[in-house]
C-alpha cells in the first residue's frame, strides 16, 4: 500500500528506518483513523425531543491522528502512510477487513475508491510478510446504543434510533471479530466512554465462559470510562508521546521483557495523560484496559522493547547477565538470586565468576554445614583461628559471617548459597572453577533470603515458599502475623536444613529480625531433636549497637563470629594473597603478576576495611584510566569511589547528582523518572545552562552502571540502587532527605484541579512515608544543631 498522494508521507519515512532495524523480529500492522469534521450545526426540535444531538466538530483529532501513525511508524509498526482521515462507515470497516485479511494471508493492497490511494491520504498495513499481531486505532465521537453498546462515529454517522447501526462501527462486533481470528489485536480507542469496550469485553468472557488462563486475541485501552468523556484527542496525544520516549528509551522498560505489556503502556498513557489534565485544570483522567488474571503472562507482540536487544549495552544498563536476570524470575519470591550470584561473582555483572581466595573461611563454613561436625570447628589459621570453637564452649547452630562493608561476607555465603541451594542449580558450572574444593555439604532443604528492606515476617514468608517448593508440600495456610511461628513449626518437623540470612544488617528493621525471627531460629534448632539438623547462617555488618542480644549470644560462644577484617599481621599477610588472587582475575594481561603483588600488598596493608570491594573499585579504575600500578591505592570505599567519581564528573558533570540521588533510593530502587527529579532539584542548571533532560539521567545511570544494580517495579520499569550499602552511605548525605521528598512529591503527585493526585508512581505510593519520616528527623536534627550553637554562644 502507498502513502498519501505525491508518494510516502512523513510517516512511511519514519517507519522505513524503524523497520530496517527490526530485523527478524514480529510484524505488526496498524489501522490509524479518525474523524472529527463534523458540522458545527444546531439540534432541530425533533432531536430535542428524542434527546438526541448531531455531533460537533473535533478540530484536534486530525494532528493527533498524524502524529501517532508517526510514532507508531518509528517503534516499527508498519501503517501504511498517512493515516485513514475521515473515512465513512463502509471505508472503515474496509480497511478493517483488508487488515484482518492480511493477517490471514489475504492480500493487503488497497484499492481505489478504498482508500488505496484517495484524496485524503491511503492508509493501510502496507504489503508484505503476514503480520503476527494488529493494531486498531481510533479517535472521535463515541456513541452509545439502545442496547447499551459502543459505538465509533465515523464521517456520516447518524447517531438517532434506527440509524446508528448502518452509519457507525459497533464496537462489540469489532471485539467479535477479532476474538474469533488467529491475531491478537490491540484497540486503541480515543473515545467518550471506551471503557464500555472493556465492560462488554467482560460480557463476553462470561458468556463464553472463558477460563481465566485461555488465549485472549482482543485487548482494549481506553481513553475514559464507560460513562465519562475524552477530551480533545489528549489519549491519542499521550499515546503518541509515550511511543516517542518507548523509541528513545526514555520509558525505561526492563531489559527482561522483548515486548512492552499493555498495562505498562496502559499506565504510562495515563500518567501522561495526567500531566498534561493538571496543566489545562481538567479532571483527573482514568485510562482502562483489558484486565489480565494471570499473574504471569508474556506479553502479546504488539510493540517491541527497544531495551531488549542482543546489544551488550542492555547487559551493562541492567547491571548484570541478562540470562540471570532471565533465570531470577522463575525463582522464589525473597531468594534474591542476583544477589547471591553477583556476589559469589565478585562482580556487578555476574559474567564470569571472579570469586578468589578465602580458602581458611570457606573451611570453616564447610566446617560449620558438615553434619558429623555439629556445627564446631577446629584451630586454623588468621580469621579461622579467631573464629574457632573454644574448648568445653557450647556447639551453637548458628555461623555469623561479619566484617566491615566490603570485606567479602556476601560473597562467602553467596558461593555457598550457589552450591547449595537447589533453586541455583543453573549457576553451578559457572561457580564450582571458581572455588577450588569448597563443597558445602547440605542433606536437608536449603532456604536462603537477602533480607536488604525485608521486615522479619516478609523473610519468614519467603524461607516457608521456598520449604514447600523444596519439600514438594503444598504452602502451609499463614495467617498476617503467624509467618514466623509457622516457620519454626515446619522447621521442628524436618530432619534437617539451612536457613542462610545475608545483610541482615540492612533489612527494615534489624532489631526486630534479630529477636523475632534470627534467635527464635536459633533456639528452635538448638531444641531439635536432632543435634545440629537445623542450622542457621547469618552475614551482616558488626554494628552490635544495633542488636545487642545477638551480640550477647555470640559473646558466650566462641564458634558463633566468623569475622573477615584483619586484626594481625599474620591476618592481613592471608589477606595480601587473596587479594593478589582476585586482581589477577581481574587485571588479567593488563599488569604483571609482581605489579598485581605490589597492588594487593598494599591494599592489605592500608585498607580500613572492605578490601574486596576497594579491590574491585580500584580494579575498575586501572582498567579504565590505565593507571600507574606503582601509585599509592586507596585506603577505603570512599576513597577509591571519590577517585573514580572524580573521573567520572570530568566528562559529565550531571553524573555526580544523579548518583547522590540514586544514593537516597529505598527498597529495590528508585526509578528514572524520580532519579531525575531528584538530581534536578538538588542541581539545578546555573545561569546560562541548559536544563538536563530525563535522556541525560539515562546515559549518566549508563555510564555509572559498574556501580548501579536494578530491578524490574510493579508498572515494568526499571529501578536503580547502588550495588552495595556502603555508596549509597558514601553519597546520600549530600542531599537533604527533605529535599528528596519534595522532588518526590512534586514529580509523582502533581495536583488536579480538585487538589488531588494527578497519578501517582508504585515507589512513591511505597515510600514516601518514609521520605516524611526522615525528613522530619532532619528538621529535628536542624532544630537540635541550632539551639546547640545559640547555647554556645550564650
């Protein structure tokens, strides 16, 4: 099919360049029309009487129309050209036929008098390979029948008793259709009352009895509900924006999925849609779509995910392999599998595995796991030596790996999470070169969880998934509340088993894990009946301040701390070689093996704390600059992340906000959307500057991405923290918590002209209780820092 007269419109042009990149991937076809050209003509008596009205003028649909076949065209939609302006009943339900018949292997070439190459413009799928799904768009009058059903208003349409069914497009008859075809088809309806589509959608599901998990071919986004208007083709407008930033990567989808999910693009529309109603003092719009009852479903093809490609950028942006991101998805629901596994990694990536060294502290864990052993362990040397069972002293179930941040605690208990754990199996080819004859010996059910953010009931939610899914049990019923005390009576009741907690320094409340799921775990498998079947593996952080009463269990037993930081010489000479280990790895052909010694000795020898991480940052920073081997390392986290920010900044200045920013991230990390703002408000541009653009967040987060992990939030979109706690401690202080919630607030709620939300983003209906939390800590501190200097000088 040709475009508009003269040859290929705008849109065609567009589309040409989107689809050379398409490859070999689906092919969509779309129908985009509308028609708003009606008279500008007074009702008669007659109409007055019956209650009915001809229809207005809609002077906005046509540039709107314009504009998304544009976008469409551009995130590789194939329209056809120009889209179909003003058509009749018969010309539109033409083309809609001509599209469903290039689905079926009918020809798809327009012909004259059908719109094939008319005075307004031809618009259809274009020849070509069969498609693999539709797309139906329409703006203008929507109508209501007696029967309640939807209709569209095309040129001509009449809508008085008798006449609505010969000049307009029955909306249920279009759903029909469709249903009863081999394509899935995505309605796109700009329309007063297009949620009606979605309602009669439901009438049919009931009638035809559907089961809740059958294929659906139809799927409808509205621009209103069922009983309320659309405005001046603002959907159509917000749609074809939405498209434009999915193209530009702007919308920030998550890597992991090849297609864009219609609820995702259902809410974006609307969050667009949202600002641009609180900008005209119009109501707060309500997008509706087609539900999904399935939890899981893939999403149909309708339009590509740019962020899902082969490119090894998408790897980079998303922090890690895309084939873990991949394989976490069918894991347990708290297990965190990327955590474990980057951290055995000893890389943000997960690539290859580079984890080295620890030969002493791996003997002692496998120690602690062997059942013979019943938890003790023998004399070694260094940090094996300190943490070793003292004679006569009780056998304890539990092993607390502890060290300053950065010291390699997650990588130890991530190794033998990898090893043990069967949810990990896929990951052991990659993991066992890398820790030599390291074989944790577990007979029972492993349960593991990364408790960064987690209450102590979220993590006993998530250990009672994982023993069902491993014992083959059906979930044991959990009342709110009873998720702990459920666990320990599962746990009495087995033979054995390995509950593993990591950053139990970092979850929500980390006294509260301590004394109400940490210790009660611990007495429990003291009091088994079976001496050491139940055992307890624990990382965190020696902030003992913050649970004294695991300090104090672990004070009257000796076999309890495996701790990570030197202390001796002798320590910090077993830390020298570790560390030479790694670097090798990591430094590979790039500096020799007496300059890689020097490196590592030195580390050993200056490093506050977390030499691992200092390692691997500082491993980073060779690599990337080409450094001096010979020059002073850093002595701390800090040091070598200030250094490499430093570099960082000098080609970007906009890089340093957005990391403070990503600095004050909660829970598995903040979007885009809010980074941006955040850094804005921090940063605004100086005089003369211009204003950075949501795209200059993107490409800092890019370039910052050795330091960035993600996850995937309720709408799909990506979310960003940093890859370890002690950044984000390093960075956040340079914002203001209460300047983090105003940004917030201000970004995700704009008002509505009845003071309402606009919309509202899932993290910020999350977290901004807690933003409010801190921010009045901060003015409280304020308060206290100014009473104390007026104090001073009285």
């Amino acid at each position: 099919m040709t475009g508009g007269p003269g040859g290929v419109g705008p849109a065609a042009e567009a589309e040409s360049g989107a689809e050379s990149d398409r490859g070999s991937g689906p092919v969509v076809y779309a129908l985009v029309a509308g028609a708003g050209e009606f008279p500008r003509l007074l009702p008669d008596e007659a109409e007055r009487a019956e209650g009915t009205a001809r229809l207005g003028p809609l002077p906005s649909v046509g540039p709107a129309v314009r504009e998304l076949a544009t976008a469409l065209a551009r995130a590789g939609v194939r329209t056809g050209g120009d889209p179909l302006l003003e058509p009749d009943r018969a010309r539109l339900r033409a083309r809609w036929e001509e599209l469903r018949g290039a689905g079926e292997g009918g020809d798809c070439e327009g012909g004259e008098g059908e719109g094939g190459e008319g005075e307004d413009g031809g618009q259809g799928a274009g020849a070509g390979a069969s498609p693999d799904a539709l797309i139906l768009h329409f703006a203008g009058h929507g109508l209501r029948g007696a029967a309640g059903g939807l209709y569209l208003a095309p040129a001509g349409a009449d809508p008085s008793r008798g006449r609505i069914d010969a000049t307009c497009v029955s909306v249920r008859a279009l759903l029909d259709e469709a249903e009863n075809g081999e394509l899935p088809v995505l309605f796109l309806l700009d329309v007063c009352g297009a949620g009606q589509a979605v309602a009669e959608q439901q009438l049919q599901d009931l009638a035809a009895r559907r089961e809740q998990d059958g294929v659906r071919n139809a799927w409808v986004i509205g621009a209103a509900t069922a009983d309320a208007a659309a405005y001046g083709a603002r959907f159509t407008a917000a749609t074809a924006a939405v498209l434009h930033r999915l193209v530009s990567g702007t919308l920030d989808l998550d890597p992991v999925l090849a297609y864009v999910p219609v609820d995702a693009l259902a809410l974006a529309v609307e969050r667009e849609l949202g600002h641009a109603a609180a900008e005209a003092g119009l109501p707060r719009p309500t997008v509706v779509r087609t539900p999904s009852v399935a939890a899981s479903t893939e999403p149909e093809p309708f339009l590509r995910n740019p962020a899902h490609t082969g490119d090894p950028r998408t790897a980079l942006l998303a922090g890690m392999d895309g084939r873990l991101r991949d394989f976490a998805l069918t894991c347990a629901p708290g297990l965190d599998p990327l955590h474990f596994a980057t951290r055995a990694a000893g890389n943000p990536a997960a690539r290859v595995f580079q984890f080295s060294g620890r030969t002493a502290q791996l003997a002692r864990i496998e120690e602690f796991l062997r059942p013979a052993s019943g938890g003790g362990a023998g004399a070694g040397a260094g940090a094996e030596g300190r943490a070793g069972r003292r004679a006569g002293s009780p056998v304890s179930p539990l092993l607390v790996v502890t060290g300053s941040p950065g010291s390699g605690k997650s990588a130890l208990l991530g190794v033998t999470v990898c090893l043990a754990h069967p949810e990990l199996a896929p990951l052991l080819p990659a993991v066992l070169p890398a820790v030599g004859d390291f074989d944790p010996e577990v007979p029972g059910p492993v349960l593991a969880v990364h408790a960064r953010r987690l209450t102590g009931a979220q993590a006993a939610a998530s250990l009672l998934h994982q023993l069902a899914r491993q014992t083959g049990r059906a979930p044991v019923p959990c009342p709110p509340g009873e998720e702990v005390a459920t666990l320990l009576g599962e746990l009495a009741a087995a033979e054995s088993a390995l509950v593993v907690l990591d950053a139990l320094d970092e979850a929500q409340e980390p006294e509260a894990v301590v004394n109400r799921l940490l210790l009660p775990l611990v007495r429990a498998a003291e009091a088994h009946p079976v001496p050491g079947a139940v055992k307890v593996l624990v990382g965190t952080r020696p902030w003992w301040e913050t649970f004294p009463e695991l300090h104090a269990y672990a004070g009257g037993r000796g076999d309890v701390l495996l701790e990570l930081d030197p202390v001796t010489e002798e320590d910090r000479l077993l830390l020298a070689g570790d560390l030479a280990s790694y670097l090798r790895k990591l430094l590979v052909q790039r500096y020799s093996r007496t300059e890689i010694r020097r490196i590592a000795d030195r580390l050993a020898a200056r490093a506050e704390g977390g030499a691992f991480l200092v390692a691997a940052l500082y491993a980073d920073h060779l690599l990337t600059t080409g450094g001096d081997a010979a020059a002073e390392p850093p002595s701390g986290i800090g040091e070598v992340f200030d250094m490499d920010l430093r570099r960082l900044a000098a080609g970007d200045p906009w890089i340093e906000p957005v990391l403070q920013a990503v600095g004050h991230a909660l829970g598995q990390g903040m979007p885009l959307t809010l980074v941006h703002a955040v850094a804005l408000a921090h940063r605004p541009p100086g005089p003369g500057r211009p204003t950075p653009q949501l795209a200059d967040t993107r490409r800092a987060l890019e370039t910052a991405a050795f330091y960035l992990r993600t996850a995937a939030d309720t709408d799909h979109t990506v979310l960003y923290r940093f890859f370890h706690q002690a950044l984000a401690d390093r960075t956040a202080p340079a914002i203001r918590a209460g300047a983090v919630a105003d940004a917030i607030r201000a970004a995700a709620s704009p008002p509505g002209p009845d003071g309402g939300a606009a919309f509202t983003l899932p993290y910020a209906e999350r977290h901004l209780d807690q933003y409010a939390v801190r921010e009045q800590l901060d003015s409280r501190s304020e308060i206290i820092r100014l009473f104390e200097k007026l104090r001073r000088k009285g």
